[in-house]
C-alpha cells in the first residue's frame, strides 16, 4: 500500500514544478507517471528510508512495467524516470526537514543501470519503402489520405500527434515548410513549438502535392490537412472542425488497411520518423548539418538525436570501418582547429536550452 504522507510530498513536488519551475501540462503529467514508479518501488515506506530500501531504486525500476507488456522499458523511459526520481528526492533534501543528511551521498548511486546491449537496432523506414508505398495504387480519398499521410511522415519526421492536428494552414509546400505551433492548434511533444522542414525528394513530394491539392479545393486554411472524412461516402467532410482524441490510431488502422490490401509491410507511424531521422544523419556532412537535423525533429538537443538515432547498423558500421583507411589522403585537409570550435559552440549553446 503506497504510503500517503509519499503521496502528498510528490503531489506538493508536482505543484512547485508547475507554479515555479513553469513546466507544462504534458511535462507534469510525465513526471507523475514517473513518480509513480517511485511510490510503489517505497510502498509502505516513507521516503527517508529509501536508502535503505532494497532491491534499490534503478535496479526495481528495471522490471516495472504497468501496462502488462513483457517488453523491457527503453533506456530513454528508464532515464527519465530514474532523472525524475533524483530531482525530487533532491527537492526533498532541500525543501523538507530531515531528508538532507541520509539523501546527501545516496542520490548520487541513482543511475541508469546497464542494460543487455543485444537488444535489436532501431526500426526505420527506408526510402525504398516509402517509394514503394508512394506508387502503390489507391482506390478511396481514405488510402489517397493515408498514403499522403505515411510519404508527409517521412519527408518530415513530424509525430503523428501533431500531423493529425495539422491544419492546412500550417503547411507550406512552395517553401517546404511545417508550423509546427501550438497557436494553430497543433499538438506538439511538451507544447513546443518550431518551424520544421520537408526533405526535398521530388517524387515523394509529388504525392503530398496532390493530396494538398486535393484538401485546399475543399477546407479552408483552419481546416484538417489529414480531413476527416465522410463515413456516408468516405468524401472529405468540409464541415469539421473539431478532432477526436484518438484520431492518430485512425491513421494508424487506415495505414494498416491499406498496406495489407496493396501486399506492403506495415510499420507504425513513428517509424516514418525514425526513417527520417536515420536518413537525415547518414547525409550529414558536419556538426552543423547534425545541429539542423536535430532541431528539424524538434529535439532539444543534439545529445538526444544522437543518442537515439545515430547508431550505425553493422552494414552501416562496416562500411564506415573500411573506409577510414581509404580516407587517410585527406586528413591532412582536415581543419581541427575548426572543428574543435565548432563542438565547444555547439556544446555552449546546447547548455543555454
């Protein structure tokens, strides 16, 4: 049984966190899903003895799952919740008495423990895929609307939250741009808000240029660029302007529907976003093309992107190891001094986000 005087201190954690380190809605919900980890990991103890609790916090966390799944949680989920774990019991310390001196050397053992490193890399679409997808043959505005949805996914990377939130409004094909903005209603990761940018893949674009075309001679700006439709004759419904909550399993069904009957593989939207971002990295030149990619996915910082896109499969790894020596000729052009700036700048500007 969770004990209540834990519960009441995370509420009263959850509360400063919003009035004054001004954290947004979805960031509070985040940290009290990661909270409840801890109140069920303490149970009927009360904080101050946590040091002394065992298995120990990182090591519980591990198998804590609450949706049933077998799986093993994600390093990013584990962090996360480890970090949360540690700015709270931190804010104990501070904030309440008799915490400070038995949580003084214990937070710092709050570390994300090491994980199997054979787990599976990382599932993307390829540009093959999504080509193949682009031509592959539609019969309804639903599969035109889904197979301009999965092309729009990849091209730009965008979470399906905020694409089915997108209004036409928001998208501009001439510049290749995306408004990604709360103000316009977009649902966006944490309320962020950013101008993104579409791949510049002619063929793709083509698919997505004709389903625009297709949603401007019906909605107007404010209107749904994934429209909803009308179930009497699947027409796009030129009279919504409200969506579902759970509108991105809608396209997560369609896309599913449509693959299965054109004899395609299925991959759930954040794939196409892996897809992006995996093909993105390979094509970086620099730390400045990393620094654009890396913002173009709204992430917060490069460490992130990094982190959870960049590494290489072992063709990928393979490629790169044999290569090395064929590139020995051009080190000697190789500014390091340059290059030795450009990471300190970009370091520096990381920090100030």
């Amino acid at each position: 049984m969770i004990d209540r005087d834990n519960w009441k201190l995370t509420k009263a954690y959850l509360q400063y966190r919003a009035e004054v380190s001004h954290l947004a809605g979805d960031s509070i919900k985040l940290e009290r899903r990661c909270l409840r980890h801890l109140l069920e990991w303490a149970d009927s103890r009360p904080f101050h003895r946590a040091p002394s609790i065992r298995p120990r916090f990182p090591d519980y966390v591990l198998g804590a799952r609450r949706d049933g799944r077998d799986k093993p949680l994600s390093r990013e989920y584990l962090r996360k919740t480890i970090s949360t774990a540690r700015r709270f019991l931190g804010w104990l310390a501070v904030h309440r008495t008799g915490y400070r001196s038995s949580f003084a050397v214990w937070l710092d053992t709050l570390v994300v423990p090491k994980l199997d490193q054979t787990s599976k890399e990382h599932e993307a679409v390829t540009l093959d895929e999504v080509r193949a997808m682009a031509i592959a043959p539609t019969e309804t505005a639903r599969e035109r609307r889904v197979q301009a949805a999965a092309v729009f996914w990849f091209l730009s990377g965008i979470r399906v939250g905020a694409f089915v939130t997108l209004p036409v409004a928001a998208i501009d094909l001439g510049a290749l741009q995306v408004r990604q903005w709360p103000s316009l209603g977009v649902h966006t990761k944490f309320g962020k808000h950013a101008t993104t940018h579409l791949l510049d893949i002619e063929d793709l674009l083509n698919v997505v240029r004709a389903w625009d075309g297709e949603v401007r001679s019906v909605l107007p700006g404010s209107g749904y660029w994934f429209a909803p439709l009308l179930p009497e004759t699947d027409s796009i419904d030129p009279s919504a302007d409200t969506v579902g909550e759970h509108r991105a399993d809608r396209a997560r069904k369609d896309l599913r529907d449509w693959l299965r009957r054109v004899g395609l593989p299925y991959h759930s939207p954040h794939k196409f976003r892996h897809g992006n971002a995996v093909y993105s990295l390979k094509r970086c030149r620099d730390l400045a093309d990393l620094k654009a990619v890396s913002q173009n996915l709204m992430h917060s910082n490069i460490s992130t992107t990094d982190g959870i896109y960049a590494v290489l499969s072992q063709d990928d790894l393979a490629e790169r190891i044999r290569g090395l020596a064929r590139s020995e000729t051009s080190r000697a052009s190789l500014d390091y001094g340059r290059l030795a700036r450009e990471i300190v700048a970009l370091t520096q500007t990381q920090d100030s986000l």
